[in-house]
C-alpha cells in the first residue's frame, strides 16, 4: 500500500521530468522541418508530427529514467507506458494544429489563438500559448496516473 506522501513524490516526479524532457523536445531539440511542416495537411505533416513525437516521447523517457536513477523513485512501468502513450497521442492531436484551431473557436478563444505573426516566430503567439498550456493539461493529467 503506498502512502499519500509516496504517490504525491512519484506524482511530482513524473511531472518535473516530462515538463523538462517537454520543454527541451518542443523547442530546443525539435527538427526545424517538423515544426514548420507537423500542421500541414496530408502525409507530409503527419509524418513530421509523427517524428516530432516520437522523439519527444524518447526525451521525456530519458528524463523520467534520470529523476528515477536520481531519486531512487519507482514506478509503475504499465502506469508509465499507458501515460505517455496518452501524453503522446495527445501531442500528436495538438500539434496537427487544426483540432487547437477548432477549439480555440468553440470556446470562443479565437481572437487570442490569432494573436502574434507566427511566420516571425512561433513563440509569443496567442496560438503557442494555447498550445503550451493544453500541452500542460495533458502532461499534468498523465503524470496525476503514471505516479498513482
């Protein structure tokens, strides 16, 4: 039986190391190609997004190895696998750019997704945002299973 006090360290950890591994995979490491194409339409995008998560995916497996190694934390290796199969589905739907369009719309939110030039550049745009702070929900909710 694990303690609250356990869960919440698992828990804290899962999010510390895919935050990290999200943040350099996203804008440090991300092929220029793929983030230019992954919204494209068709099977050029789609293969970009592809490759985009997969590596991503690869990255935040790294740094959830070296916070475990470091902290001694286990975890459940099913509980890992079916989070980040979920975090990386739900990259993949969000970065194909379209779906985030079309809720930025539902919720009324398209005036701000249309913020920024994003040809001058991605960050700072009211669409990076948005898609910053999904990709947050979703990490945070898979981390909240994987430290279960």
């Amino acid at each position: 039986m694990s303690t609250p006090d356990a869960r919440a360290a698992r828990i804290a950890l899962v999010l510390l190391a895919w935050k990290a591994g999200h943040g350099y995979a996203d804008h440090i490491g991300q092929r220029h190609e793929d983030a230019r194409d992954k919204g494209e339409p068709g099977w050029k995008g789609r293969a970009a997004c592809a490759r985009h998560v997969a590596d991503l995916t690869v990255t935040k497996l790294a740094a959830l190895a070296l916070a475990g190694a470091a902290t001694g934390i286990r975890l459940s290796p099913r509980r890992v696998a079916v989070a980040m199969a979920l975090d990386a589905a739900s990259h993949y739907v969000i970065d194909r750019r379209t779906p985030l369009r079309r809720l930025a719309k539902a919720l009324g939110k398209s005036e701000f997704y249309a913020l920024g030039d994003p040809k001058a550049a991605p960050c700072g745009t009211g669409a990076y945002a948005m898609d910053q702070a999904i990709h947050d929900l979703a990490l945070f909710l898979a981390a909240l299973y994987a430290g279960r």
